[in-house]
C-alpha cells in the first residue's frame, strides 16, 4: 500500500495544540505498515479518556477538552486515523474502508496496551470506537458518545429508494457543496438517506475537499480563527492527501447490503449486553447526528439510570463550539462512576 506522510514542518505553531508526537506502527493489511500518531496528555499511568475524531477532523479537534480534562489531572489519548492528522495517508481512496479503519485502529490500541478506557467518540471516532468497545470490551470502563452512531441500515427499505439512491451516486452530476448542506440540514420527509447521499457523493467526487472552511463553516458557538482554519488543513499539503477524507463517508452502511452492515449488527449484539456506564452527550442543533441518542439510550443497559445531557448549540463539532462543557460532561461522568 502506498502511503503519503505529511512533513513534520506543517504542525509547527498550531495555535491550542504544543503536543510532542507519539507514533505506533500498524499493519497496512497489505504486508507493509502504517504510521498512526496520538497525543498523550496528562499524568502517564493514569486511565485514559480516548478521545476519537471523525471525518474531515484530527485530534487537533479536541485541543480544547485536551487542555480542560488535563487540567483536571485526568489522562487523555487522542489518536489521528489513518488518512487524517499527522498519521500516514494512504494515496488511493480505494485503500479506505470501515473495517480496515477499526483493524488499524484496533492494532494500535493493542500495540499500545490501553486498559480501563473511556471512549469520548464523535462522527467516525464514535463509529470506529464503538467497534472497538465491541472487539475488546474487557479495555473499555466507560463510553461517552458525542454526535454519533453505529449505523445499521433498515433492512425494509423500500426498493425505489435503494434505487434512487445508488442512480444518485453512480449517475448524478456533483451537487456543489450549498446543495449538500441543503440536503444535510433539511433533509426529505420519510427519505433521510437521501441527505446524507449528497455528502457521500460530495466528498467522494470533489478533489480539493475545502476542510478548514467546511468545519469553519458549521461550528457553532464560536468563529475559528484564519489560524484555526489553517490548522485544520495542516495534514493536507495538496489534494492527494485527502483521500480519507474524501473516501469515507462513502463507507457509512446506509443501504442493505453495504459492507459493515454485519459487522455493526454484531458490534450492536455486544453493545445490548454492555452494563458499563455509557452517556450520550449530543448537540440540539447537529443536522448529521439529529436523535442519534435514542437507538443508545432504548438499547444499551449502561445508559439506563442516568441523565443524558443535551448540548444547547455547538453544532456537529460541538468540540469546539462546546468544549469546555464536554469536557466538563466527562469529568462529572468519570467522577460519578
């Protein structure tokens, strides 16, 4: 598999974000290996919060709930998928999948022995992590799911729509990107697959994906600075590092049959078991996650018994429109269990 590695020279100076690297290699799934990168903060043998990013993120995301929870003693690990932040990039979209995103993952959280865990997982970083709680839940103490899912698709949708669906991506001109969040926000009544095939054609067919104005522009709660801004495109040199990003919102299972559908049905099997404390931290204002608490809170014993704080504002990366209140959120939690 060939991979691209963003020079060192581009996270120079972030504003928020004076983390030392720490790197782990993983199998590539093609005899080769990959090199995953993760900040380490706060006191070094303590059980750690783990924070995952989603897509178009990194960890650069969470500097805010790095620097709360830190500030609280409490550990935190925050790792950059592969395709994202200063991990290597592989250089086709085709290298990307789901599964091959929780494989990766899951080596590097066992090459990097992590035990008593608790999950802060949002967009990707809740899909991939959940997976992982599911793989190895004797390392998970805890789970906070923050604007996420483990999406299973419903296996009685009706035919057309599937059609529809699969005509859109294959055969549809692109939809510019005001279309897509259009689609996104407002989505069809009795048809929200439909939004969400905006995005996934979006990001898979436009080459020079814009990340920093795009997370830029849905935050709520706060403007990012140009430097911000420019922090968020730091792992992307030039488009042929943005394969992940592009690639894998296409890899959602939103219709039957998609690839992962299994694997989350069987992720869900463990999660109606799971007894530990689990809390759904979500925003009131997130068009992409919109009542995604309710399948967590009906399904998993872990939730029962406890409130689910709903976020006022803060959008879908309520990380920074909110972060001192979600990092406030898991301190309360780790405190009180």
């Amino acid at each position: 598999m060939q991979s691209l590695r963003t020079p060192d020279e581009r996270f120079e100076n972030l504003p928020g974000y004076a983390h030392p690297p720490n790197y782990t290699q993983v199998p590539d799934g093609e005899g080769g290996e990959l090199r995953v990168h993760h900040v380490d903060a706060g006191p070094s043998d303590g059980a750690p919060v783990l924070c995952m990013h989603g897509q178009p993120t990194w960890s650069y995301l969470y500097r805010h709930v790095i620097a709360d929870l830190t500030g609280r003693g409490i550990r935190v690990v925050a790792p950059d998928l592969v395709g994202y932040g200063r991990s290597d990039k592989p250089s086709r979209r085709e290298d990307y999948s789901y599964q091959r995103q929780v494989d990766w993952m899951s080596a590097w959280l066992l090459r990097n022995d992590l035990r008593g865990i608790t999950l802060l997982g949002q967009d990707w970083g809740g899909l991939i992590g959940l997976r992982l709680v599911a793989e190895h839940p004797e390392r998970f103490s805890r789970v906070v799911a923050a604007n996420t899912g483990l999406p299973v698709p419903d296996p009685s949708i009706p035919p057309e729509r599937v059609d529809w669906i699969r005509d859109f991506r294959d055969n549809r001109p692109t939809p510019t990107l005001a279309e897509t969040l259009q689609a996104l926000s407002s989505p069809e009544r009795g048809r929200p697959e439909r939004g969400f095939a905006h995005w996934q054609k979006w990001c898979w067919e436009t080459e020079e994906l814009p990340v920093g104005l795009l997370i830029a522009g849905v935050v709520d709660g706060r403007t990012l600075t140009p430097a911000e801004v420019a922090a968020y495109e730091a792992p992307f040199p030039d488009p042929r590092f943005k394969m992940g990003c592009r690639a894998m919102p296409s890899h959602v299972p939103t219709l039957p049959g998609d690839p992962s559908t299994d694997a989350n049905r069987a992720a869900w099997d463990v999660l109606e078991s799971w007894d530990k404390p689990f809390l759904c931290a979500f925003s009131d204002n997130d068009p992409v996650s919109r009542n995604g608490e309710i399948p967590f809170v009906e399904r998993v014993p872990g939730t029962q018994g406890r409130a689910h704080p709903k976020i006022e504002g803060g959008g879908h990366f309520l990380q920074e429109g909110r972060g001192a209140e979600l990092a406030r959120i898991v301190a309360d939690f780790l405190s009180e269990t």
